[in-house]
C-alpha cells in the first residue's frame, strides 16, 4: 500500500468519528432542549389552572369585603402581568409576578381572618385547597424545569459540545426563581 492510501484510509476514519460525534452530539443537545421545553410546558399548564382559579377566590372574598377594593385590584394586575409573562414564555418575567401573586396571597388570607363566615365557605375552602395543591406541583414542576435547564446550560457551554450548539444556535434557558428575598418566604395559608 502506498502512504496517499493509508492517508486517505485514515482521513477517512477520522471523518466518519468525526460525522458520529457530531450526529450524537446534535442528538443529545436536541433531546436536552426538549427536556427543557417539556418541563417548561408542564409548569405552564399548572400556571394557567391557578391564574384561572384566583379570580374565583377573589370573587369570593369580595362578596364577604366589599371594601377590600385596593387588594382585589392588585390580585387583578398581577394575574394579568403573570398571565402575559406566561404566554410571551418569559421565564423570568413569571418568576417575578409569581413573586408578587406570592405576596399578595398572604393578604387575602388577612381579609379571610376577618370575616369568619367566609372561612366557613365551602367554596372559599374548595378554592384555597386546589391553589394550595397547585401551588405544590408547580414547586416540584419548578424544580425540574431548574434541572433540565441548568443541564441544557452546560452542555452548550462545554468544549466540545459548545461548537455544536454554536452551528444549532442554542441559547441559555432562565431559571425560573422568585428575585426577591421578601418574597422567598412561604406562603401562610390557615384554614382555621
């Protein structure tokens, strides 16, 4: 055999590793993306159950407080800006309303210790023990989001990888978190 066969041979074996690394490569970072997108989907899902049933809460709690109109008007804007954030599929502007839907649940609890035949409600009852339980898959969903997103992350940054992610133009994922420290702490829900 001459040297230009053994050559050419060996181009030709480096070429096809090099064609299966990309392919697998391509793969992985596709299936990664979609993890992302999935667990995305699923928190949207849950989103839009509870951006739906607040305005039943609120409903409810202004039949019993009428003057309360400043919280009701709160609750009203800030499920439109989550609702919006959420259809735009902007991670962090969700983060930041959830923040504030956050803040103001505590409120309406307030209202609720008021009027203790609005505690008695079944229906109030009915609403607050479906958000509550919304509220709990959309922590575990979150944490799953978080995790495909930080593995989608790295990989498009990691050398070799990152070369191919360049050429599919992948782009960093938001984490979905709460920004601000008041409202990182928990929700207070009494059902007493």
């Amino acid at each position: 055999m001459s040297a230009g066969i053994i050559i050419g041979v060996i181009a030709g074996i480096v070429a096809i590793i090099l064609l299966i690394w990309f392919i697998s490569t391509w793969n992985r970072l596709v299936r990664l993306e979609e993890n992302v997108n999935k667990s995305w989907s699923d928190i949207d899902v849950l989103l839009k159950q509870r951006y739906d049933m607040i305005p039943n809460l609120v409903n409810i709690v202004k039949g019993y407080a009428k003057h309360e109109r400043e919280i009701f008007e709160q609750f009203a804007l800030a499920r439109q800006t989550a609702a919006g954030a959420l259809a735009s599929g902007d991670v962090r502007g969700v983060g930041a309303a959830e923040g504030t839907l956050a803040g103001l649940m505590p409120r309406i609890n307030m209202v609720a210790e008021q009027y203790p035949e609005l505690k008695a409600d079944t229906s109030f009852v009915n609403v607050q023990n479906q958000l509550v339980s919304i509220e709990n898959q959309v922590s575990d969903r979150r944490e799953f989001y978080n995790a495909s997103a930080t593995n989608w992350n790295a990989a498009i940054q990691m050398i070799p990888t990152s070369i191919v992610a360049g050429m599919k133009n992948a782009m960093r994922r938001d984490l979905f978190e709460v920004t601000d420290p008041v409202q990182r702490e928990a929700v207070q829900i009494s059902f007493d």
